[in-house]
C-alpha cells in the first residue's frame, strides 16, 4: 500500500520512466480502437490525469505539462489506462472531443504508405487549425 | 522520386528517426485494432519491414536487428503503416501469430489501473513462455 490513504501505488511504482523522466502514451478511443495519438508523460502529468480523468501530458517542444485541449479545447476523457509487460509504454483509452490532431484531422496518424514508397491521407479532418489555434499556429 | 527505379522514397524520407536512429512503432490488429506491443525501428528495420511485410524491429535490448517471431514463431505479417503529424510515430497494422508479447499474453498491455491505483490482468493468455522461448528466457 501506498503513502497516502487508500491509494495504491503498485500501478505507478511500475512505471519505468526513461532517462529524461517520460514514458510514451498511446491514446486510443475507447470505443472504436483507433489509434488518435501518442504522447509523453512524466509521473506529475501521469498523476494529474490518474487525478481528473483528463489526459495530461509532457511537452517536450514547450518543456511543460500540457493538459490535452487547453488551447483546442479537444480534451480527453480517460476511461482506461494500460500499462505493458515492461512497464515502459502505456496506453490511454480516451474519449476525443474533436480531432486530437493539431493539423485538424481525428487522428495524427493521418498518412498511410502506399506499396511504391508514397503516401496517401485515410483519416478525416476535423477542423480548421487557423481557426482554433489562430493564424500564427 | 527516389534513387532505385519505381522506389518512391517519400514515405522513408518523412519519418524522424531520433537522436539514437530509432522511431517507435505501436503494433496493432489490422481487424480489431486492439494494440499488441510497442517497439522500435531503426531505418534497416523499417527497410525490412516493408520489403518482407514482415515486422522487423531494433531490440534496444540486445542491439540488433529482431524479426518479429524468429524464436517463438509469432511472426506479425504487415498489412498497412501510418505515419503521424510530426513523422516521429509509426503504426504497423499486422496479422499476430499467436500471441505477442513474450509473457505469453496476446498483447503485452495485458494489465490495467483501477480506480484505487493498482492493476489488474485484462486479457488472455495465448502461450506457455518456458514451452515457447526454453526454460532459461
């Protein structure tokens, strides 16, 4: 048993964080399985989400904690969270207001590889990114 | 257009291998979307990959070249790859061979949180480890 009472820590104290104190999370819609996004975690943006059930993670281009939508107000309500054999990746099953996309499509794995080498779009957009982050995104 | 003849190099040419050449790859079902693993690809890997349609990945572990299965049989044959926003992601969409992770579940996020921080099994087991990788793995 944890700390703190009535918490349980066995699920964080698994958490293997990397060098720079992050684990990659995968973020998946709980419904239909489709893969929306992946982001990093330290153990405060782990704990914030474990906490308010709103995905929050770790940017590494602005080196801070980013509540997912707080700009966009795409946020994510979490439903699940998995955790892998090694304790180094986890997943988010999340409900996705929106496009979890900052170019505006539903997924960020929006391209797919043809059999020659380029690439094709198979998702669809989900909004117009000048219009929700303003022209200078 | 790239060097080899009818070989677009777009594709390969977006992705963003990190400061250690490696890009993360999520592996899921290519009909249930259900995520099996997460692993990492070096270019080589990647090049492989697409030219078998057979997953092939960089063990970080014991730094080479992994095709996917060549101990346990559970090969991953490839049907689609996505790419996300930044080209720092990749999906392979695959067809598992029993199961993939080498505890011997059919994913290794075979464990989730629950509400009061600890874990617990969320799904099946596929294969006996010992049986599988010998009784020293």
């Amino acid at each position: 048993m944890g700390d703190n009472e009535g918490i349980d820590k066995s699920f964080l104290d698994t958490v293997k964080f990397d060098d720079r104190g992050l684990v990659p999370a995968i973020v998946q819609d709980h419904e239909t399985g489709k893969v929306l996004m992946m982001a990093w975690m330290n153990r405060e943006s782990l704990e914030m989400t474990l906490e308010r059930k709103k995905a929050c993670y770790w940017s590494r281009s602005r080196n801070k904690l980013w509540l997912k939508g707080e700009s966009s107000g795409n946020m994510q309500e979490v439903f699940d969270i998995l955790i892998d054999c090694d304790g180094d990746t986890l997943i988010l099953k999340v409900s996705q207001i929106g496009g979890a996309c900052h170019v505006g499509y539903h997924s960020c794995f929006y391209r797919k590889v043809n059999e020659d080498g380029s690439m094709q779009i198979c998702d669809t957009l989900m909004f117009n990114p000048e219009e929700v982050y303003g022209k200078k995104h």
